[in-house]
C-alpha cells in the first residue's frame, strides 16, 4: 500500500487536502496528514475540516505564526522529528506556496523523502512575494510537479525542467465543482437575506504586500468605498490587525473570516469579487462572477481571457472603473484536467508511478 504523507497548515491547502485526499483514500494509498499549525483559528482551520471532510491530521506541529523564517524553522525541526518517528512514507505531498509548503518540501528532500509538488509550476515573476520564493524552491526540490495549467508546464519547460512534470489540471477545480452545489444546500447565509444576488461586491484582501503597506492599504480601502453598492469584505486576521490605521469606508460591511462553503455561495451571488487571493480569482471566473484582482501581476493568466479578471493594482480610480466593465464573451474555461478529475489523476499517478519503474516517467 503507498505511504504518503500530506503537509498542510494555511486555508487553501485544506481545500485542496480535501479533494486529493478523498482520491488517495478510493486509490488505495495510506495517508497521515500533518498539520503545520501555520493557520490555527477556528476561522481559519478548524472550520475547514469540519465542512470539507478532510481527514482529520495525525499530528499537528503548532508552528503558529512568526516571521518566515521562526514560523518556517518551527515547522521544519517538528516535521523532521515526526517523518523520523518513521516509517518515512513512498511520498510527502506539499500543496501551493505557502511557508507550510517550503518547509515540508526542505525536510522530505533531506531525508530523501520523493516530494510531490500539486499547484506545482506557478510565476509571478515578481520575488518581492515571499510566495515566489517559496513556488521556486519548492518547485526545484520536488520529484513530481503536478501543473494545474499549460502555463505552468510551460513555466517549467523554461526554467529547464521537464522530468517529473505532469499537467493533471487544477485540484481547485475539482473542489468548486464538487463543493458548489453543496455548499447552496448547506451554508445558506443570513447575509444574503439583506443582500439579493447581483447587488453586493465581495472582497477580499490579506496579501502582505498590501496589508503591510498603509499607503496600499488605504487605496484599497478608498478604492472599495468609491464602488457604487455594498461590498461585503470577510476579513483576514492579518488585515484586521491594520484596521486601526485606517477608515472603513460606509458601504463595506466587515465579516468574520468565511468557510469555503460559505465562500462560494458569496461569490456565486456577488457582482463582482474583487481580491488579492490566489485562488478567489478562479473560484470567481469558475462559479461565473467577475474579478478585480487588487495586484500587478496573476499567476493565472487564463482568467484575464475576456476581462473576466482584471489586474487592477490598488489605485482607486482604477478599481472603481474595472467595477462597472462588463466581460466579453462566456468566462474562459481552464484549469481542467486532461483525464477527469485532477485530484484522480494525482493519485492514480503516485499510486501506480513507482511500479511504472521509476520517477518522472510522466
Ligand atoms: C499565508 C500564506 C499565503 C496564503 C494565505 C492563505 C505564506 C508566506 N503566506 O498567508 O500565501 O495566501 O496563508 O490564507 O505562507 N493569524 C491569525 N490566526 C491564524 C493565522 C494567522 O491571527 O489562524 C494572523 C497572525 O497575526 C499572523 C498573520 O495572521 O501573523 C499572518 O499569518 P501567516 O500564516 O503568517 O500568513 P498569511 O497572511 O495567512
């Protein structure tokens, strides 16, 4: 039986634990989740396994939060002691971008653990993200790169990496599709009793870049006030921490964090979302609401396609005036899977890889 363990610790590696984690259990693969301990709030983790069903982790380190390299040092002296514990698995999974995702992917490859990046191949281009950093490591210690996306190979492919890249199509995909449906049965908000669908703007903000910078900051702020509607803003711990600095403009009313099932019912509904995550721009351009993403540059190009999103930076004037563009044409499909699935490809791949003879033999 295949012997993996999965690494996660921040919000969106449990939803993305949650779809690969269901596929590795119907493969046949024993998995032992490790939970950093980078995101610990109820908000912030708990909820998340509640909801999606992932199973529940066999240790969780409590890094908590720091500076990189307390939080990331944390979590890697109590993930050597645990992988040590034994017996060391076929695979540790590492998910994304995060300090989560660099410490489990330096700890497997010293102990020369096989790593298996998912969400593997993604660029800003812009090192200032801790992110960056975090993807381009990551990336060059994995064995297997697990591409959400053509571009990503691509990024890949010229960065001089082939071996050990598979395009398996995004596991995001596979959760918004798995959970959407769900997710209006199950988180109907008392929100929206106030908010009819189509009226509201969603946001979101908790990128460092922005939340660290007050002058950032303040544009954002002042840009969400110039929108001409209510915006609904669930707010980060990070960005909560800077309020006090700041003016919240009339129309934004402040939310506790939201779950993933709450989420998508939130953006389903919104006029438009507009955010600095990652993965909300996709969440939108998939579930058939614009974004406005509140940064200079996307690590997912596919969902600019027809100004479904749009890079807007933290100028206000700009935010304001991408808020009443429409779109052109149906929203661009992307992120799927060439055999289904992406979380089925992955862990049919780790199941049956080594068998195949040998690593990389994509
Ligand atoms: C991290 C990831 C980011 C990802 C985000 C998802 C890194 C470098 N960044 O950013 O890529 O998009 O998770 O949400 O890994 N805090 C709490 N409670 C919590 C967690 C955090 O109050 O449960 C506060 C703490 O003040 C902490 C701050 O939020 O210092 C930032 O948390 P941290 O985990 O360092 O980074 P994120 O901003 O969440």
């Amino acid at each position: 039986m295949r012997q993996i363990v999965t690494v996660i610790g921040a919000r969106p590696q449990f939803i993305k634990a949650a779809v690969v984690s269901r596929a590795l259990a119907a493969a046949g693969a024993h998995e032992r989740i490790v939970h950093t301990g980078q995101h610990y709030d109820a908000q912030m983790s708990g909820v998340f396994f509640d909801e999606l069903g992932v199973p529940k982790p066999t240790v969780n380190l409590e890094a908590g939060s720091g500076s990189h390299a307390v939080q990331t040092g944390a979590m890697m002296v109590r993930l050597e002691r645990f992988l040590l514990d034994g017996p060391l698995p076929d695979y540790l999974i590492v998910y994304g971008d995060t300090n989560s995702t660099l410490a489990g992917a330096l700890v497997a490859a010293k102990l020369q653990v096989p790593v298996a990046h998912v969400e593997a191949g993604l660029r800003s281009f812009n090192r200032r993200m801790a992110e960056e950093i975090n993807r381009i490591v990551t990336d060059r210690l994995s064995d297997l790169c697990f591409c959400p996306t053509a571009t990503a190979v691509a990024n890949l492919r010229a960065e001089g990496r082939t071996s050990g890249v598979l395009m398996t199509g995004d596991v995001m995909r596979d959760a918004t599709r798995f959970f959407a449906d769900r997710a209006a049965v199950r988180a109907p908000l008392d929100i929206l009793t106030e908010h009819a669908p189509a009226t509201y703007f969603l946001a979101t903000v908790h990128r460092a870049e922005n939340t660290d910078d007050p002058d950032r900051l303040r544009a954002v702020f002042e840009g969400l006030g110039r929108l001409n509607g209510p915006v609904l803003l669930p707010l980060h711990p990070r960005t909560r921490s800077k309020l006090a600095a700041l003016t919240v403009p009339e129309n934004v009313t402040l939310l506790e964090p939201a779950g993933y099932l709450a989420m998508l019912t939130l953006v389903r509904h919104a006029r438009r979302v507009l955010t600095d995550s990652g993965g909300l721009q996709k969440e939108a351009v998939w579930l058939g609401t614009p974004c406005i993403t509140l940064r200079y540059e996307t690590e997912w190009l596919e969902t600019l396609a027809g100004g479904w999103n749009r890079l807007v930076g933290t100028d206000p004037a700009a935010i304001a005036a991408a808020a009443v563009t429409e779109p052109e044409g149906p929203a661009p499909v992307f992120g799927e899977g060439p055999e289904g699935g992406a979380s089925e490809v992955i862990a049919a791949h780790l199941c049956r890889e080594r068998e195949k003879g040998g690593k990389g033999e994509c």
